[in-house]
C-alpha cells in the first residue's frame, strides 16, 4: 500500500522541538519531517522536511539517492561542492531552489553561519 500524505491546514510550526539527526548525516544536520513518508526499499512515498544546518558544519561526500528532490534555501548560507575539509565550493545566499532528478550526484554541502532548507523528496509514479 503507497505512503500517502495527509490533508493538513496552515498551522504554526514549533521550530523548537522535533529534530534529528538524519541517518549517515553529521551531527549539526538535522531535519523535521513535515509532512509524508518515504519507502526507499519500495521506491514509494513522498515526504516534505526541513533541513537545518548549524553554523560551521559540511559534509565530506556527495549525495546520491533514487528519488527526485526539490530544495529551497530558506535562511541563512548554503555552499555546494566543498572538499572533504570543508574548503571551496560555491556558495548561496536564501531565495534559491535546486531540483535533482535520480541518480544524480550533488554536494558536499556546508553552511558558515548556518542555515535552513525546505526539500521535498518523491518517487515517480509507475
């Protein structure tokens, strides 16, 4: 049976609580999933998250998984393609949007003062 998502209204988010640390992610990388689910062992599902940096924290890969994601830099400073000691890569500023088929390689990914994505993640329907 498919992960669906829910019908749920305009309500105020409480940024305080909620967070973890997604698997295989650093410490200071944290989300709260706001909405869906998704089943990757099924390629099913959709699930919409925050995604919150805390200043100074990278990555050391790049990313690769099999659904589409779209990303949205809400606050704060993205930088993408940084090496494995957090140097280089080019940096973002809030108001800027990514949207990745599957397969596709992106990052490493680091935030000087911090920061705050909205991303959306789904499977193409067969």
């Amino acid at each position: 049976m498919p992960i669906t998502k829910i019908h749920d209204e305009f309500h105020t988010l409480d940024l305080a609580t909620g967070w973890e640390v997604p698997p295989g992610y650093p410490e200071g990388i944290k989300q709260k999933i706001l909405s869906g689910a998704l089943d990757e062992e099924n390629k099913s599902g959709s699930r919409t998250r925050l995604l919150k940096f805390d200043a100074g924290v990278f990555t050391t890969k790049p990313f690769v998984h099999e659904y589409w994601e779209e990303v949205f830099l809400v606050t704060g400073d993205l930088t993408v393609g940084n090496d494995e000691n957090g140097e280089g890569g080019e940096s973002f500023s809030p108001f800027t949007y990514a949207v990745r088929p599957p397969g596709a390689f992106h990052g490493p990914f680091k935030s000087d003062k911090g920061c705050m994505l909205l991303e959306i993640h789904y499977f193409d329907p067969a």
